[in-house]
C-alpha cells in the first residue's frame, strides 16, 4: 500500500527507473507558508552528493510542485509534488532476482509485470518523495514547538554515544554527519571506505528523538506512539528493527520514578506508557541491515529460465544506508507525530 495517514494522508508514486518519483499530501491546512529552502535542506541531506561512499547515481532532485501551493502558501488542497528521475540506467539491470532484494517477491506477485530495475518501487529512490513529505509535516510540528532530531548510532562495528534521555534541548549536530560524539567520524569514514573498497557493505543504526510533545499524544492499542512510529519507518527499505526504551532486568531498575512537573528523573521508558506519549523526550532506535548489492560474487535467480545464476552485481550503490538515510528516519518520525498531534488535537486541542 502507497498511501499511509489519517489526518494527513501522504501516498507516494513513482519507482526507482520510472520516469519521475513524487508524493501527493492531503490534510494540511490553507494559509501555511512553506520554507522552501528547509525543505531543499532536508532533500540535500538525502542526497548521494553528500558522501562520497553513497551511490554514485547523482539527480538535481529538485521539487516541482504541481498543486496545494500557490505562491508559496498551502492552499488547502492536496500538496502534489514530482522529481524527475534523469541518471537511471536500465541496461544494467536483466530479469535476474538479486539476493535480499525484493526482485523475486515482486515479480511473483505482479506476474512478471513488475519493473525491478534499480529496485522499482521498493527502492530507497522512493525515500525521496518521503523526504519532501516529512519536511513539510517538520514544518508544522515546529510551529507547535516540536522538535525531531537524530544521529548515527553505529555503523559496521564503530558505535556512537547515545542521546541523554532527560535532555531539555535539542544536542548542536552536524546535519550531514550527526554524532553525539563527533570523535567517531573518522573511525566510521575509515570502516566506510575500507569496506566500499572490499566491495561489501555495512549494518547500521540511528537514534531519533523528538521534543516538546505534550502528555497524551497516541492511543493505547492499535493506535499507539510506537504502532504508529514503526508503521511508517517501515516504508524505509532496509529497516530491519525498531527498539523503544531501555530493558533492565528488575522493575526497580527499569522504572521511572517522578520528580516535579510530572517529569521523571530518568526516562527508561523514552518518553511513552501505554502507547501514550508522557511529556519525557521520546527516542527510538532502528536498526538497518546491510545494503544488499555487493559487488562481491553471489548467486541470483534468472526469473525467465526459473533457475539459480552465477550474478555480480555492478551498479551504484551506498556502502551503507546511514548516514544519509537519517532524513529519511526523520521524515518519517515527522509524519506519525505530526499525524498523531493532529488526531490529539481534535479532542484536546486549543
């Protein structure tokens, strides 16, 4: 399914080697004047030009805003925007299922019908639109006073300090490269560049967090802070896990006795009880597998002759999804919480 959201409903179109990726947002309110270029800010820090050991495939990925916006200020109507896709090659690609990918799953289901060049619509292209998406809902949460922030967590075997679970004010990061410890880059840049040279790929991780929410965001079952979060980071491809709160191995060293203001002293639980946010920072912690085109020699599967093949893989690929991938966790975050707030704000609103 392409279309996700309740009060504000974004469906994302468009596939890796189509001729243009874009999203449709419908929800957001009349007379929002968007900042364009915080929006160009957060699609740079998707972007490939960013690291050198992202894929080389580089786009303008400029925004071209079709309706919604009419000298820069919503509307009220659907927001539909479009990127042009320019720097795709479908000759490298054949009908050959590539190991981890959804190559074989989707030419199943489609009944040969699917594109999977470049990954199709299973692709991290289609983070893009995400992106642009998840910019505007940022947008409007920081009009209520809301911040969501991340950084690098680990990446191969190197690790990141993690963020202080009672902060009151967002951390000073480098928005390309965000790092509690900003020690670690190097060692990650080295690990990077090794493992690129290998022909391999690495795991890794983030931690988002996000501030000011009021107590009473998210619903208890189904509707849920954390159901919903994880919900929408799914879309992300490569996500494997998502982890919310600390476990210990005794309630007394897991719980979170209170101070003033309803605050507590520490935030074990990362800013959610029963599904509902508590006033505390919320933070989260997802995890993402390898990159799975290596250039290293495998075997795929030739889906016309339905056999195993000798494959190597010879396209343009990231060494690992982080930390140009953060936009994209952050995007998505921005578009469940602004998603839940609103929902908030129906009944509890001002």
């Amino acid at each position: 399914m392409d279309t996700i959201g309740k009060n504000v409903i974004i469906t994302l179109t468009g596939a890796s080697h189509a001729e243009s990726v874009g999203c449709e947002i419908r929800g957001i309110p009349a007379g929002v004047a968007l900042d364009m270029d915080a929006i160009r800010f957060d699609i740079d820090r998707r972007s490939a030009r960013s690291h050198s050991f992202a894929t080389p495939r580089q786009e303008a990925d400029e925004p071209v805003i079709l309706s919604g916006v009419t000298g820069g200020v919503t509307d009220g109507g659907p927001i539909a925007v479009s990127f042009t896709n320019r720097a795709y090659d479908r000759s490298e690609y054949r009908p050959v299922a590539r190991p981890s990918h959804a190559d074989y799953c989707a030419w199943v289901k489609s009944g040969g019908r699917e594109d999977i060049s470049g990954g199709g619509k299973y692709s991290g292209r289609m983070t893009l639109p995400l992106v642009f998406a998840g910019s505007v809902c940022r947008q409007l949460l920081k009009a209520r006073g809301i911040e969501v922030f991340s950084h690098v967590s680990f990446i191969g075997s190197v690790s990141d300090a993690d963020f202080d679970p009672t902060m009151t004010e967002p951390p000073a990061l480098d928005p390309f490269f965000p790092l509690a410890d900003v020690t670690k880059r190097a060692e990650m840049e080295a690990l990077l560049e090794k493992t690129r040279a290998e022909g391999d790929t690495l795991a890794c991780g983030a931690e988002c967090a996000a501030l000011g929410l009021p107590v009473g965001i998210g619903e208890p079952l189904f509707g849920g802070v954390e159901s919903t979060l994880s919900r929408y980071l799914f879309m992300i491809p490569g996500l494997r896990s998502v982890e919310f709160g600390e476990l210990k191995t005794f309630g007394s060293e897991m719980n979170d006795q209170f101070t003033e203001g309803g605050r507590t002293m520490t935030n074990r639980s990362f800013g959610v009880n029963g599904g509902i946010s508590n006033g505390m920072p919320l933070i989260f912690r997802c995890g993402f597998r390898p990159v799975p085109s290596i250039k290293k020699p495998q075997t795929g599967f030739d889906l016309v002759e339905n056999k195993p093949v000798p494959l190597t893989i010879a396209g343009r690929h990231d060494t690992a999804i982080l930390p140009r991938g953060l936009a994209a966790v952050e995007a998505a975050a921005c578009a469940a919480l602004l998603d839940l707030v609103m929902e908030y704000e129906k009944g509890y609103g001002e």
